[in-house]
C-alpha cells in the first residue's frame, strides 16, 4: 500500500506558530511547528496549522509558505489568556475546526498535535474523521513536577497526557530521553514511540562576522555570554548569573538575557535583584524578547552561549548558536549530549552549578580568536539538523503510521 503526498490537521491551540518568541507560552514549539509546516509544504504535502485567535489583528488564513498555511480559529473571547484556561475551550475549538473543514471541503489523512491541550482536540478529530493521530507532547508534566522547580503541573495534565498517550496512535518524540520519560512516567509502549530530533534554519541562521556584529550591536570591545530563552525558573537563569561572579576577572565581560513578556516580570525583578545583590548589575543586560532575524546577529556577536535549563524537551538554541559558529555550554538537557561535541563544539555539564558552568564558560573564553576554519568546524556540526532533513523523517513516519492504519482498517 503506497501513501505518497499527505494531507495534515496540524494543532497547536495554546501557542501560535507566528507569536513573539520568548513569551511565555511562545518558545521551541512554535519554532518547531512553524518550520516543519513549511517544510513539509515544500515537500509537497498540504499542512494546515490550526491555532486559536491570539488578539484582533490575528488574520483567519496566514501563509506559512508553499502548501502550508496557519488557521486562527476562535476558542473564548479571542485574545491572551493562561494556557489551561485554553482548556475549557477546547470544545469550541474542536467544533470551531470541523465547521472550516466542512465549510472548505477539507479532507485530512491525519492528524499532527502538538503539547497535550492540542492533543484533547486531535483525540476527537481521530473519532470524528477515522484517522490516525500523531502527537509530540514538548514537554511532560509528570517530568517538571519531578524536578520540583517553578509552579506544578496540574494532575489535569498528567491524566490527559496519560490518556493521550494510550489512545493515540503514535508518538514522535525529541530526543532519547524524551521516550525514557515516556515510558518511564506513563507507560508508553516502546514501539509506539519515534525519536525525530528538532532541527535549525540554516539559511536563516549562519555566521556572520563576530567584529562587526559586536559593533553594530553596542558590544564593541566586549566579551559576551548569551543566554535565549523563556524567562522562568525552569531555565535556570539565575545560576547562570551567579556563575558570573566566578569570572570578575573578566573585565569587559557581559551576560546579554534575551527572552521574556509582560508575564514573566516577577520573574525578571527577581533576576535583576539578584543581579544587583552580586554587584553585577552592570554586567547583566535584559536585552527582552528579539526576533529571529535580529537573533542571528547576537549568536553571532556572542563569545558563548549557554543553556542552563533544569530541563529541556530539545534544546533548539543549542542548535541554532551552533549554526552561527558560536560555541555552547549547557546542561545535560534536551538532547544535548548528541549534539555537543565535548571540548570542540562546547561543554556538556552535569548540572547548573554556578561554578560548572563558569569552569566551562571560561574555558571557551580562553580559546585563540574564532577564526573561519574553527567558526565552520562548529557549524558544520549541526549540518543534519536542518528542517527539511527533519521534516521529510517525520514524513516518513507519518506515512508509515497511515500505512499501517489503513492496512489494520482493511
């Protein structure tokens, strides 16, 4: 039985594909959905992407690209609110999806979700339409609660996901620690998981001259330490700058915090207090939420970056850093042990202790002036990690789930 091009449901209700990165539910996996969209519409696929309306100037139909387009759809009254009040919305959503889809005379082979709320509404698109339903979760409720830092997660959550993760019919999963906590903390069957990593633009992202970016950017004659992100506690922001008090030697030294909203400024007054306590407030630069095309040239400028996460589903800076030529140290989150070449590429450390992470950050500051040949040697090394690589892998493994849904339908 041979499935050639697909026709895809792609749902990512709580958090859209197009929203400012660095907000609070606006990070990776918008990233994630957005590029593999269009990817995936390159490669000749139909992908509609599925979302709620955000705010008033959200357009119904945005273009993601060529077969690839995102949906706003209205869930509650249409602008921000916290991501589980999404979840007494799914029901309209869900019916919302299927008036489109039969006002437009849709017809879809499966269906993509993506993080559990995404995942309650593909669970009845499965049953409404008779197809078979993907998820990648993200991240895993029963994980962050085991970590125990920032807030729970509801046992809503955990139950959901424990739902989801019996019923669906397959799971794609970021890395290989990502599957162990799946079968770890709810049960999931091995051979109903795939591991498809994240992946980088490497067109958007590449090196571009460390000088004249250091320049342009106000960090002339400065050494910069950089650090993308949500600003939550999870991300461990604060061990980062109290590992900055390790390297006071460094004079001209600068840690540049890129990420954050108007819903993370406790978070942020917390930091800058921190900052302030250690005398390091001249030192530490919240530089706010920074797109993509402007984020290019701050990886770029940046002598490091580092990821200093407690966790981490898949750590897509890492890559993104890596294929700006920039070197990263972080922790032992998202994957990062198959991507960091230890001593080369950057450091993988145990855990954030603020002295790990300030041994391994002045090591790379101890190394001679990147040059081309060690700026390609570093990029070079996320080559396989580019979005169409990754796109047609998932391709793949939604054909095959189809293939054998089918054959099992008879």
């Amino acid at each position: 039985m041979t499935v050639e091009k697909l026709k895809i449901a792609m749902l990512s209700v709580h958090s859209c594909p197009v929203g400012n990165l660095g907000a609070k539910d606006t990070g990776g996996m918008s990233v994630y959905v957005r590029e593999v969209a269009r990817n995936l519409g390159r490669q000749g696929h139909w992908v509609d992407v599925y979302t709620r309306v955000h705010g008033p100037k959200d357009r119904q139909i945005v273009a993601l690209g060529p077969n690839a387009r995102l949906i706003h759809l209205k869930a509650g009254q249409g602008d921000e609110i916290h991501k589980l009040l999404v979840y007494c919305h799914l029901p309209e959503f869900a019916c919302s999806l299927e008036n489109f889809r039969k006002q437009n005379s849709l017809e879809y082979d499966l269906v993509f979700s993506h993080y559990w709320l995404s995942g309650l509404v593909g669970e009845k698109l499965q049953q409404w339409w008779q197809v078979p339903h993907l998820i990648t979760f993200h991240t895993l409720g029963a994980v962050k609660n085991a970590i125990g830092i920032g807030e729970d997660e509801p046992e809503l959550r955990i139950e959901s996901e424990r739902h989801l993760i019996r019923d669906c019919h397959h799971i794609i999963a970021t890395t290989q620690e990502e599957k162990e906590d799946l079968i770890r903390y709810y049960s999931a069957l091995p051979e109903s998981t795939s591991i498809i990593p994240c992946g980088v633009d490497l067109e958007l992202f590449r090196p571009v001259d460390k000088d004249i970016t250091k320049r342009k950017l106000g960090f002339n004659n400065l050494r910069l330490i950089l650090f993308v992100g949500r600003i939550e506690p999870l991300k461990g922001i604060d061990r980062l700058i109290e590992a900055m008090t390790y390297l006071k030697s460094y004079q001209n030294l600068r840690l540049g915090i890129i990420g954050g909203d108007g819903y993370d400024q406790h978070e942020i007054k917390r930091l800058k207090k921190l900052s302030q306590e250690l005398n390091l407030e001249d030192k530490v630069i919240f530089l706010g939420a920074i797109g993509q095309e402007k984020l290019l040239y701050l990886y770029s400028a940046a002598d490091v970056s580092v990821i200093a996460s407690y966790y981490e589903s898949f750590g897509l800076v890492i890559l993104e850093s890596l294929a700006c030529g920039t070197p990263v140290v972080t922790t032992s989150v998202g994957g990062a042990d198959g991507i960091i070449h230890q001593a080369q590429t950057g450091y993988v450390v145990a855990n954030n202790t603020p002295w790990e992470l300030a041994d391994k950050i002045a090591l790379l500051l101890a190394r001679p002036k990147a040059d081309k040949k060690s700026i390609s040697l570093i990029r070079n090394s996320v080559a396989g990690f580019g979005w169409d690589i990754i796109a047609g892998a998932i391709a793949n493994e939604c054909q095959a789930v189809l293939r054998d849904y089918l054959a099992k339908r008879g």
